[in-house]
C-alpha cells in the first residue's frame, strides 16, 4: 500500500517499509508514533484528508542533518559579510503498517 502523509507541514510519499526523515518530533527511539493526516492512499484522494486512515511508524533515532553554509553579504560594504551555519535537527521513522 502507498499514502501520502503530512508531517510538519511537509508531505511524504511512503510505503510499508519505508524509512524516511520528519521535521524533530517529541518522541524517544522505538516509540511508536501515528499518523492520521492521510492525503492520499493508493488511489483514493481525500478532501483533504482521508478519514478512519492511520499510518503507524517507530522512531529510529532522532540527530542533526550536516551543517549548511549561510552567507550574508551586502554589496560595497566589506564590514558586513557574515558566516554562520545551521544544522536541523530531524527523526528518522520506519513505516510498519498502513491502514
């Protein structure tokens, strides 16, 4: 079976088995977290969301992405180039069951 899920304002094409990387959830590793905003299962599309669907997963691990690079740089103004960096923290999740 394939859904679509919405998950921290970011939709997810998952199927049973998948793993995939959210935005930080409040969750400890081998919790079990639902979904229930299904948008899409198999061929049925929800207005907008599917009803009586959940998609049930178990947290992996929670971590930090690598670091991107952030340049902020105003022209003729050598006093102003800044570099910082930025690493977002994620949950990796295992897609157990659809239904």
């Amino acid at each position: 079976m394939n859904a679509v899920i919405k998950v921290g304002g970011k939709q997810y094409y998952v199927t049973e088995g998948s793993e995939i990387y959210v935005e930080k959830l409040n969750c400890e590793s081998g919790d079990v977290v639902t979904f229930d905003q299904v948008l899409m299962l198999d061929s049925k599309v929800g207005n907008p969301y599917l009803t009586n669907v959940t998609v049930l997963g178990e947290v992996l691990k929670n971590g930090k992405n690598k670091k991107i690079k952030v340049f902020k740089y105003k022209c003729k103004d050598k006093s102003n180039r800044k570099k910082q960096g930025h690493r977002q923290p994620y949950t990796k999740i295992k897609i157990t069951k659809i239904g």
